[in-house]
C-alpha cells in the first residue's frame, strides 16, 4: 500500500509523456509533408542567430514592455522548472526534497524560484490587462477571433495557476517544517510563501500535509497537462522557436529564391543547340508544380514556421497593408497555414497515414486572393517576427502559382509583364529609345 | 540641366578597346519615367563632375526582371535574368551601380546563382565612396538651412541593410537631417514594391504612400529625399494628396548632391 502514490505518480509521467510524444511524431510526420530544402549552410551563423533571436529573445526586446514582462515569464518558466525535476525524483523515489542536501545552493534555488513565481505572476496579470482590459490594437484583429483569443487566455490562466501552486506547496511545506513535522526536511528559503504560510498558522499537519500534497499533486498533472496542451496552441512557440530561428533566413532579407525547377527550362529555351522536338529524356517525372496552391507545395520550414507562429501580430501590426485596412495580415498568413496542415493531418489520420483529396486547398479555401496580391514584399512582417517567420515567402509561393499555373495576374499586371515580354521594360516603350534620357 | 551630360555606352568602351571602371545600370524607371530620368540625368552629372570612366549598356540593357519575380513570374524573371547575365558577362563587368534598390537588390543577391556576379552598388554608396575617396567635394551651401528627412526604400533597407550610405551622403548637403519615427529597419514602405506599382491597390481605407508622407510630413521637413524611383513617385503622389506640394519637395539623393555641386 505504501507504493501507492510513486505508482499512480509513474502512470501519470507516461501516460504524460506518452502522450507528448505520440504529439511530437504527429508534428513531425506533418511538417515533413513539405518539400525538402538544403539548409546545411551557414551553421555557425545559424547556431549565432539561434542563441540571439531565441535564447537570448532580441527581438522580443525591441517592444520594450511586452519584451521585458515576456523575458521574465521566459525565464520563469525555463529555470522553475528546474523544480520540476526534483518533483519527479520525489515523486518516483517517494523521498521529499531530494535535493536538500545541497544545502545553501538549494536554499538560494528554492528562494530565488520563489521570487520568479511572484514575478511571473504579475506579468502573466499585466499580459491579460492587455490582451482583455486595453485592448491592443494587434489582439483584436479579425483573426483572432474564437479559439486564438481563448487560447491566448488559456496559457495566461494556467501560468497563473501553476504559479500559485508552487508557493502554495512550499507555503504549506514551510509550515510543516516549523512544525517539525516528521519526512518534512528542513531546507529551502521561503521570501514569498512565507507569507501565504501566515495564513495557514494553527492548522494541524494533517491538513497541512493535506494541503500540501494537493498542490504538489495538481502542480505536477498541471505541468504535464500543459506540456500535452502545447500541441493545439500557439505555445509550441516554447519549443519551436529554437529550430525554427536556426533555421531562419540567413540571406539578405530582399533575396527570394530562384526556381530550380525554372532555371533549367529557362536553360533549355534558350540554348541555340537544343532540339526543341527531342523527344523527352525517359527519366522526366511528371513536370513540376510551380509555385504553391496547398501546404503540401510549401517547404518544410514554411510549415515549421506556422507551427511556429505565437501569433503575437507583431507582424501584422507592421505591415504596411494592413494598416492602411487591407485584409492581408501576416499573421493570418501563417495561421491559416497551420490549420489547413492540421486539416491534411487530421485527413491523413482518418485514412490511415494517406491523405484522400478534400476538394479544398490553402489558396483561395483559406487564403484569398485579395490577400495576396495586396503585399508590397517590403519584409516589415519578416522583420518584426521575434522567432524568424517568414510570411512573405509563403505569399511569394501563392503568386508563383497564380501567375505561373493559373495565368491569373491582376489584369495590370499582366499588362506590365507583357510589355516586359516584349518591349523589355515594364512600360510600353521601345527598348531602341533607352537612352532618350540622356538629351532630354 | 543645362550642361551637356558625357555618356558612353560598353559598345563604344569596346570599340575603343577599354574596360570602364564601372557600368551604370540605369534601369527601366530611369530610362522611360520622366520623373526618374531626372535622377539618371543629376547622378551623371555627379559621375561627370568626379570623373568616373562609367559606361552604360543603352539599348542593350533591358529589364531586370525584378519586378516579374515579385509578381510571381520566375520564368520571365530569369529570361530576363539570363539575358542580361548574357551581356553583362560578354562584357566582362565587374562592378555596377544603380540609382534603383529594386534592380541594386536582384542583380546584387539574384543574379549570381543564375552565372551572373558582380559587385552592385546603390548610387548612395558609391557617392559616399567617391567622397571618402577625394574624388568628389563641394561646398554644399545650398541645403544649409533646410530640414530634410529621408525615407528608407525596402530593397536597400530592410532588403540589404544599407541604411547610412545614403544619411552620410545627405550630411554633405548640410542640411539638418531629421528622422520620422518610423525609420531604418522599421522604415515603412512607401506602397510601391511587390509589383504595386503597377496596379491599383486591393480595397482599404487608406493609401500606404499617403500614410508614409504623413510620417514625412511630421518631421516638418522642407524636402523628403529619396534614394528609389518608385519611393520618389509614390511620396510625390502623397505630398499631393495631403496638398503640401507647394512647400515640401520630393527629390533623390542624387539630386541634392547634384545641385549642391
Ligand atoms: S511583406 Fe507583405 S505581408 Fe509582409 S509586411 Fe510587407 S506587405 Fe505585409
Ligand atoms: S509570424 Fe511572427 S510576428 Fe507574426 S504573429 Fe507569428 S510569431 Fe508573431
């Protein structure tokens, strides 16, 4: 009877983990149906950009309140959850404090979590002022309407809650400790619960330990309910982040990528010594799609990327379209992405591992038109993501179907490219008169 | 312009048997668009003055294709890529400048893993480099007690990160330089890239370049200079809409470094 508690608290930990794993291979099986793309380049670059832009959240930092309440709540969560090992020694072993013996380190590791709680807390409260009281500007977009607002709460109220249980636990434990209660090792120091322990004066260890193991037990399925909530949330951003800024643009921000696919057709066109009526090489596959219409023609970071996606609206609130009321917003860029991935996943779930065509697509079932032929490509969204999203080149891919497999530019622009075609401007001039300017 | 602007094309540099220091790509905006032909015309005259043996491609030179990328259309992107690359390479270039971040952008970062590499420079930074090199100096009185406040074009900010080329250049005008509170890598577009240019705007409530000259316009400036042909057109269409075009000009960096000489 005694092993009771370490063997619910083992089942709870695989279950836990077991579950978050079976998430994290579903993540990955999606984001690898998209196209393969070589990114072993620059990696000490890579490995800097990784360090600054996530570990170090440089970006976050250029709005210097939501930046530095994030920082804390980063930290926050990253070192008490140094904690959280103890916990599942303990909770194995069935020993209390394991730790303990470290004796000063430990006091100052249990004193200063406690005062990142405190911290945490009362960012995690100003971020809600925020979001719900003064209503800023980028979380109120059409977007973000229904489940993104809830979840955005969501993470807020669980923070605060897991916070409030960590000082609870140590509060009633401190206590217990006064009290000499015996399995309750002196150790630790308390600067914030020792006042939530005032409350608990004259209680009796039973309801202590009561009250204690409650929280210990609640502070522990919390963590691990949130750790399996993160797959359906924006909170993946916790994990994604790191690779996702690894693997980040490392050109300059105005060099798109040329089409391989086009380069060699472009090649064979113009080459005076090809045959034009040879017959095809056996080898050529079916001609490649150009361009993107559904997540499947999207590269693997693309749809990193919009696993990635905080959706902060940093983006959105930059972009220059956006603002003067265009409905393209960036932001809505990736997160229709990642629903639409889902959607393909949940498909290829139903139909064991295949996808069978939906009749719907990212481009124009998600995504309209209107919205991609609204961007200037002026690289303000990708310049504003704190975790190196690129929403741009997921726009860019969209038009490259358009034009390239539908032939459906806005009519002026397919005017531009005709005079391009022909005269080798955009406008309708002769390329005889291009010096005109000289004498004029 | 009065004086007479000396302009050699590469064809009449290989008659002659030379290489040129530099080629000027002037682009499609500073070949056929009025407005933008002034600025070709004033960064000739700075070319004159410092004694740069430049050439230019004329009618040899066609589109970069820039354009038809940002549309979508990467296959008439790279003919037109691949023709230039052509010329340019038979050429033998090794170093380009232009007065257009949009072309500076692609023939710089595009164009090489198509065969053609070349050192690209915006105009604003190779002014700055005949500057530092002595080549070129004048008084510059003719700005002194004027503010002017620069716009950052997409393609050379953000794009390429060359925000002080052009403010170093524009401190030799004397003028008192003054930033919007947008500016640098926040910068916000003037509404012209990704091919707007060249069609109307989706529906909205506002015009991006009449918001981005209202940036301008509360800098109090006297001109807002510009270093893109599409930023000059679109910020002098702004001007207009806020109906301020009686006491604020729209002019490139070029031209102030021009008219100063
Ligand atoms: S690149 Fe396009 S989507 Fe991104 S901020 Fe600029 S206009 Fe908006
Ligand atoms: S793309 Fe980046 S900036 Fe935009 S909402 Fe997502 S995380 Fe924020």
């Amino acid at each position: 009877m005694q092993y009771i508690p370490n063997i619910l608290f083992v089942l709870a930990l695989v279950f836990g983990i077991g579950f978050f794993t079976r998430n994290v291979k579903k993540l990955t099986r999606n984001i690898k149906l998209g196209k393969d793309v070589d990114l072993s380049d620059n990696s000490s670059t890579r490995w800097r950009n990784m360090i600054r832009i996530a570990l170090g959240q440089s970006k976050m930092v250029v709005r210097p309140i939501a930046g530095l309440l994030h920082v804390i709540v980063y930290l926050g969560f990253i070192i008490i959850n140094i904690e959280v090992l103890e916990i599942i020694v303990d909770g194995v072993l069935g020993t209390h404090r394991v730790f303990a013996p470290l004796g000063p380190v430990y006091n100052f590791l249990i004193g200063s979590f406690e005062i990142l709680a405190l911290l945490v807390i009362v960012s995690v409260v100003l971020f809600w002022l925020r979001r719900n009281a003064i209503k800023l500007q980028r979380f109120i977009k059409p977007e973000m309407e229904g489940w993104p607002k809830k979840d955005g709460n969501m993470i807020l109220y669980i923070e605060l809650v897991l916070m409030c249980l960590f000082l609870t636990m140590n509060a009633a434990d401190f206590q217990l400790q006064q009290l000499d209660a015996p399995h309750y090792t002196k150790a630790g120091a308390f600067p914030i619960s020792q006042f939530i322990a005032a409350w608990f004066q004259g209680l009796s260890i039973e309801s202590l330990i009561i009250i204690e193991r409650v929280a210990w037990w609640i502070h522990i399925l919390g963590i691990l309910a949130f750790l399996n909530y993160l797959y359906y949330s924006k909170h993946l951003h916790i994990i994604l982040a790191f690779p996702n800024t690894f693997y980040g643009k490392v050109k300059p921000q105005g060099e798109f990528n040329n089409l391989a696919s086009v380069t060699n057709e472009v090649k064979l066109m113009m080459d005076p010594n090809a045959d034009p009526f040879a017959a095809p090489a056996e080898d050529t596959a079916e001609p490649e799609k150009f361009g993107a219409s559904d997540v499947m023609d999207l590269s693997w970071v693309q749809l990193m990327n919009a696993y990635t996606c905080t959706e902060c609206g940093r983006c959105t609130s930059e972009c220059p379209a956006n603002q003067t009321g265009k409905k393209l917003s960036p932001r809505k860029i990736m997160m229709d992405t990642r629903d639409r991935l889902e959607e393909v996943g949940k498909n290829m779930d139903a139909n064991k591992g295949e996808f069978v065509p939906d009749g719907k697509q990212l481009l124009d079932d998600y995504i309209s038109r209107e919205e991609i032929w609204a961007c200037t490509t002026c690289n303000a969204c990708v310049e504003a993501c704190p975790v190196s999203i690129d929403p741009l080149s997921i726009i860019v891919e969209m038009r490259r179907f358009l034009v390239m497999e539908q032939s459906a530019a806005p009519t002026e622009l397919n005017n531009m490219m005709s005079n391009i075609e022909n005269n080798g401007a955009p406008w309708p001039y002769n390329q005889m008169d291009r010096l005109n300017w000289v004498n004029e | 312009m009065s004086e007479a602007l000396k302009v050699k094309t590469m064809e009449e540099f290989m008659a002659e048997g030379k290489q040129p220091e530099i080629l000027f790509w002037v682009g499609s905006a500073g070949s056929y668009d009025d407005r933008a032909k002034k600025i070709s015309r004033a960064f000739v005259k700075i070319l004159n003055r410092a004694n740069v043996d430049f050439a230019v491609l004329g009618s040899e030179e066609s589109c970069t294709g820039d354009v038809a990328k940002r549309a979508g259309n990467e296959f008439l992107f790279q003919m037109q890529a691949m023709m230039n690359i052509e010329i340019l390479n038979g050429y033998e270039i090794k170093r380009i400048v232009t007065c257009d971040p949009h072309s500076f952008n692609t023939l710089k970062n595009e164009y090489p893993s198509l065969g053609g590499s070349y050192q690209v420079l915006h105009h604003t930074q190779f002014i700055k480099e005949l500057i530092e090199q002595g080549r070129l100096s004048f008084e510059g009185g003719m700005y002194k007690d004027k503010r002017i406040t620069f716009h950052d074009p997409c393609y050379l900010g953000r794009a390429n990160s060359e925000f002080d080329a052009p403010r170093e250049v524009l401190k030799k005008t004397n003028a008192s330089l003054v930033e919007m509170k947008r500016s640098r890598k926040s910068a916000l577009c003037c509404g012209a890239g990704g091919a707007q240019m060249f069609k109307e705007p989706e529906k909205g409530d506002m015009d991006i370049n009449v918001m981005r000259t209202k940036d301008a316009l509360e800098t109090n400036p006297n001109i807002i200079a510009t270093g893109c042909p599409y930023c000059n057109t679109m910020m002098t269409d702004g001007i207009k809409a806020h109906e301020k075009e009686e006491s604020v000009s729209v002019l490139d960096v070029a031209e102030l470094i021009a008219n100063s000489l």
